[in-house]
C-alpha cells in the first residue's frame, strides 16, 4: 500500500494533507458548476450549502479524530506475564490490558477498544474517536452527494455544451472536466458511504474491525480463537449510545466522550449467568 512506503514526515500531516485536497476539489466544483453554469435556483442553493456545511463539519470531526487520544493504556499499568493468560498481558508494552484493548503496530501503543490504524487520519481508531471517525464518513458521504445532485442538475447544460459545435474550445474542455468531476464523485460517496456502513454496522453490533477479522478467520477454518464475541451486543440503541451518547441532538457533532471507560464491559445476562455458574463449581 502506498501508506506503507510514505515518509513518517508525510504520515505526520496528511490529515491537513487530506483537508487541502478536500478543499481544492470542492471550491473547484462549486466555482465550475455553481456560478459558472447552474442558474442558482432555491433547490441549488440548498444542495451548494448542505455541501458547505457538511465540509465544515466534516473538517470538525476530522481534527477531533486525529488530535484526540484514542485510548492509549498508560504505560504504568504494569503487570507480570501469565502463559495461561497471554491476551490480558502486551509483551511489546510489558503491561497487562483491559478486555478488548489491541497493541497498534504504528503507534507502539496499546488501545482500549481499538477499531483500526488509520493513516488518513494519523491516528489510532479507538474508543475515544470511533464516533469522530464514523462523522468524517457520514458527513463525507452528505458532501459528495449532495455536490453530486448538484452536478446531475446542470448535466445537460454540461453534455449540450460539450456537443454544441465541432470546434474545440476551452469551455467544452471544462464543461467535460466537470462531467468527468460529476462521475467521478458519484463513485467516490458510493465507496464512501459503503464504508460508512460498514462501520456503524459494527457500532450497531458493539464489535470493531478487528473482532471482525477474528470472527471471519474463525467461520473460514471452523476454529475458535476468540472468546464469543457476541456478549457484547447489547442491543442496537445500548450500542449506539454507548458511542454516541444519549442525547440525540449531538449524535451527528463530533463533541462529547463515550459512556463506559473501556476497562469494564457489559456482557449479556446468559453470559453472566454462565460464569458466575463456573465461579461457584471451581470454587
């Protein structure tokens, strides 16, 4: 991958390499198809600034993402190495970890809740940044598309341009540049948006990517290695509130924290059930 061969330097600052691009390609399709070809009707307009401000708020949730720490386990959380409890101890960081925590390769840190590494962002994926990470995706997903209803509105101003006559002029090369433009973010918020549902899928499920991995892993090859991942679904609003928060109104702004501290988990009753079950027969 071309993130593995990048520069550290490079990796450091391409969250405001990425915001840059973002920039570039959106006030370059608002000035082409906007001013310079749409007639700025009310329905334009309101497609024009739900794109702006879902920019705005796609830059606000892209920040907090790379600037906030994700769940980094302090180092001073020593412990002594168990071989019979290998997962609860990190060799790397020499301390024992919550449930649910991962070492994270780049960072040389391990991560309460981590979902993944994410180069666009130059930071883990944790539980502290899993809902900023899912706003980037969704309000990115809202920006292109409505730029997109935006372009397919002036289309046949676009292709009537590109076709009016058999002289080649530098409008027909922009209003082509725009239609490709147009095209090309259609694709793009299609791949957006399927990886913004992957991901409020596994919210949904109270997984991460790596439970995923393990779970996939474990239905190819008919193998458990993996304690039962599912004792954690809770139910979809449990789930999505544990992220979110519980007050709707800030559930699309990337402020606020999670609801548990990523030390503790809450299992399902049958699991609870079912140990304290063992802890009574061993005792």
């Amino acid at each position: 991958m071309i993130a593995e061969i990048m520069p550290d330097y490079v990796k450091k600052y391409f969250p405001l390499i990425l915001s840059f691009l973002v920039l570039v390609i959106y006030f370059t399709f608002a000035y082409f198809v906007f001013i310079q070809i749409s007639k700025q009707t009310l329905i334009e307009w309101i497609y024009i600034s739900i794109g702006t401000f879902s920019i705005v708020m796609l830059f606000w949730a892209l920040y907090r993402t790379s600037r906030i720490d994700p769940g980094f386990i302090p180092k001073d959380t020593l412990g002594e190495y168990d071989e019979n409890k290998q997962r609860d101890y990190c060799l790397q960081c020499r301390i024992k970890r919550p449930e649910r925590s991962h070492h994270c390769s780049k960072c040389k840190r391990c991560v309460l809740n981590m979902d993944h590494h994410c180069v666009w962002t130059a930071n883990c994926i944790g539980l502290y940044n899993r809902k900023y990470f899912l706003l980037i995706l969704f309000w990115g997903s809202i920006g292109i598309f409505s730029g997109t209803l935006l372009g397919l509105m002036n289309i046949e101003a676009l292709w009537n341009r590109i076709w009016e006559n058999d002289s080649l002029d530098f409008s027909k090369v922009k209003a082509a540049f725009i239609f490709l433009m147009t095209f090309s973010q259609f694709l793009n918020g299609l791949g957006l948006y399927y990886f913004f549902w992957t991901n409020f899928k596994l919210i949904a499920l109270n997984i991460c990517t790596l439970d995923q991995m393990i779970l996939e892993i474990e239905a190819q090859t008919k193998r458990k290695y993996h304690t039962d991942l599912t004792i954690y679904n809770l139910g979809f609003w449990y789930n999505f509130t544990f992220y979110f928060g519980k007050n709707p109104l800030l559930w699309l702004i990337p402020i606020g924290r999670p609801i548990g501290d990523g030390y503790l988990w809450d299992k399902k009753a049958s699991f609870r059930e079912m140990a304290e079950t063992t802890l009574q027969l061993t005792e």
